[in-house]
C-alpha cells in the first residue's frame, strides 16, 4: 500500500533539490504535524488518519484568513493562501459545488431526514466521503439549507 507519508517526504526531497523554500517549509510543517501524532499516540499513521491530519491544517489556514482578513492583514492571508495549496497537493481531488450538492441532498434522502434536528444524520453519512475533499463548514451550510426546506 502506497503511504501518503511515502508521497510527502518524496516531494520534500525533490522541494529540497529544486531549492523551492517556500513549498519546503509546509511539507516540513505536515510532517511535523504527523510525527507529533504518531509520537503522542505509539502509532504509523495510515493514509486515512494522515487525510484527516492535513484536513484539519486546512482547517486551521481557512479560519486564520478569516481572521488576517478582518484585521486588514493581506500580507498574512496571501502566505496562508498558498500553504493551503501546497496542503491541498496531498488531499484527494477536492469536489465540485455541484458533487457536492448532489452528495447532500442523495444523503438526505438516504437518511430519512426531515428536520434540522435531523443534521447530524445527514452530517455521518457524508463525513466519511468528504474527508479531504471538501470544506466541511461550507457542507454544513448547504446542509442546513437542503434541511430547511
């Protein structure tokens, strides 16, 4: 089985090589987001949990623009912006507004779901497809909109 690890320490080697700081300093951060996991936890992280891993980065980049932006710090926002496309190198191929839609409403459907108190129903079928994929606050969102009727 081919490990994403394996894949993102091969592109910090080729980062190193082709002098490509920038790039090289997020693939360091990822791996030291991992190794502090398997550290911590007496484990190898298998491909899935390293997804979650990155998925969560992207998380915390997403919520730190969010903050640089209303404090009028565009120099901050621009270096968040692309680790977050180096981080998305290594997600799997991020779904379109309309997969995504049609994932919704498929698992509303699938879920009997009827109300808002329904959510977390709908929210269980899909976080396990979207892992990586997708931004979750933004499924969310259309979750809560397909459930409102």
């Amino acid at each position: 089985m081919d490990l994403l690890t394996d894949r993102i320490k091969e592109d910090m080697k080729a980062s190193m090589k082709g002098g490509d700081k920038a790039r090289l300093g997020v693939i360091r951060l990822i791996l030291s987001a991992i190794k502090q996991i398997e550290v911590d936890e007496r484990i190898q992280l298998d491909n899935e949990r390293t997804i979650l891993t990155l998925d969560k980065m992207l998380k915390q980049r997403r919520e730190s623009i969010r903050l640089f932006a209303e404090a009028g710090r565009d120099d901050l926002v621009a270096i968040e912006e692309a680790e977050i496309l180096v981080i998305q190198d290594f997600l799997p191929q991020a779904l379109t507004e309309q997969e995504i839609d049609a994932m919704v409403s498929e698992a509303v459907t699938e879920s009997g779901a009827e109300s808002i108190k329904d959510m977390g129903k709908v929210m269980a079928l899909l976080k396990a497809k979207m892992q990586g994929r997708a931004d979750m606050s933004v499924v969310s969102v259309k979750i809560k909109a397909a459930l409102a009727g």
